[in-house]
C-alpha cells in the first residue's frame, strides 16, 4: 500500500523536474564611469505655487448699541461703541447688585491703546 502512494508522487516528481538555468554575471566596471552612477546634468529649480495674492481691506468704520432691561432677574445693562479708522470710542453701564450705577466711558486710538 506505502508503495502505492510514493511509487506515483516520485514519478510525477521526477517528470517536473527542470534543469535550473544558471548564468554568469560580470561585475566589471566601466572605464569611462567605473562607480555607475551618472552627474546630473541640469538642474532646474521646482516651480514654486505660491502666489501673492492682494486683498484689500474695507476701512474700518461702525457703530453698535445694545441695552438689557430684565425686571425679573434685575439685569439692567447698556452697551455703546463707536469705531473710525484706528479710533474707537464707547461707553457701557450697569446696575451693581446693591443697586448703583456703574458707567465706564473708553477711548483707544493708535498711540493710546
């Protein structure tokens, strides 16, 4: 029976094999480059993708207010600023929990900030 199973494996085993073509390499060198590498021979310099682009930019002008009057929750406030060029002027006020008044007025220009 063992022989009956190795007697065919062998067979077709030795119908598949194949000679193994083995070659010669010569590793001499060039005379004219003997390292094998080349000097580049140009060089150009990448493209660059950046670009400047000028955006120009709204003078800065605007005014706003606002007021907060809550009688429930005692939430009195009010907000007031105005803007031109480098100049801005406001002034906002509110009530204190121990019911004062508290007003601030401001002003920032480019020498004083």
């Amino acid at each position: 029976m063992f022989g009956k199973i190795i007697i065919p494996i062998c067979i077709i085993g030795i119908s598949q094999a194949v000679l193994i073509d083995q070659t010669m390499q010569k590793h001499e060198q060039d005379k004219e480059n003997p390292h094998g590498w080349q000097m580049v021979k140009t060089y150009h310099p990448p493209k660059s993708t950046y670009m400047y682009r000028y955006e120009p930019f709204a003078y800065p002008k605007y005014e706003f207010e606002y007021s907060v009057s809550d009688k429930k929750t005692g939430d009195h406030k009010h907000h007031h600023e105005t803007r031109d060029g480098d100049r801005v002027r406001g002034e906002y006020s509110l009530v204190e929990s121990d019911g004062s008044l508290r007003k601030v007025q401001y002003h920032a220009d480019d020498h004083n900030g």
